[in-house]
C-alpha cells in the first residue's frame, strides 16, 4: 500500500513539474487531459501538504512555485489481474512522453 502512495505521489509531482509543453509531440499534460475520462483511470485532487515537502530546503525560485500551488491534481491507473495488458499499455505511452521529455532538458 505504502509503495502504491508513493507511486502516485511522485506521478503527481511530476504532472506538476511538467504540465507545459509547447510541442507538437505527445505532452504529458495533453495524456494527463485525455486520459481524465478514459475508463479505469481514477482522478483526485489532493492538499499540497500531504506530500511533506521541506519548503527551507527549497531554493526561493522553487518556493515560489510551491507556494503558487494550493493543492495536486493526481491521476492513476490501478493494476489488477484483469487489466494488466491494458495498464503495460499506458505505461509504455507514459513512458515515452517522460522519456521524450527529458531528451529537452
């Protein structure tokens, strides 16, 4: 269960870090968007608190933007025996956006 959180937590985080995108590629706002009403998917939207984040450790730019926020919107995609295949699926489209992703930093 602890390691189902911190999966979640940190796909979270990181639809926070990258919901812009100015591409023409798949962005992982626009999977974030589409897969919203997509059967099997769950959304939730959860305090910023509950990530536990130490702001002092923070630079002022990162605080910044820490402190602009007021709550994360989550979205996952529960695996059971029933639709292994189907998550691997999304996995692998997540995946590749993450990946093309960091190919820009």
């Amino acid at each position: 269960m602890n390691n189902l959180i911190i999966r979640v937590l940190a796909l979270g985080i990181t639809l926070i870090l990258f919901l812009t995108s100015c591409s023409s590629d798949p962005s992982l706002q626009q999977y974030f968007v589409d897969s919203q009403e997509k059967q099997g998917f769950i959304t939730t939207t959860i305090p910023k608190s509950i990530l536990g984040l130490d702001v002092s450790q923070m630079s002022d730019k990162s605080q910044e933007a820490y402190n602009s926020i007021d709550k994360v919107n989550l979205l996952y995609y529960p695996i059971d025996k029933q639709n292994t295949a189907a998550f691997e699926k999304e996995n692998a489209q997540l995946n590749a956006i993450l990946k093309s992703m960091i190919l820009k930093l």
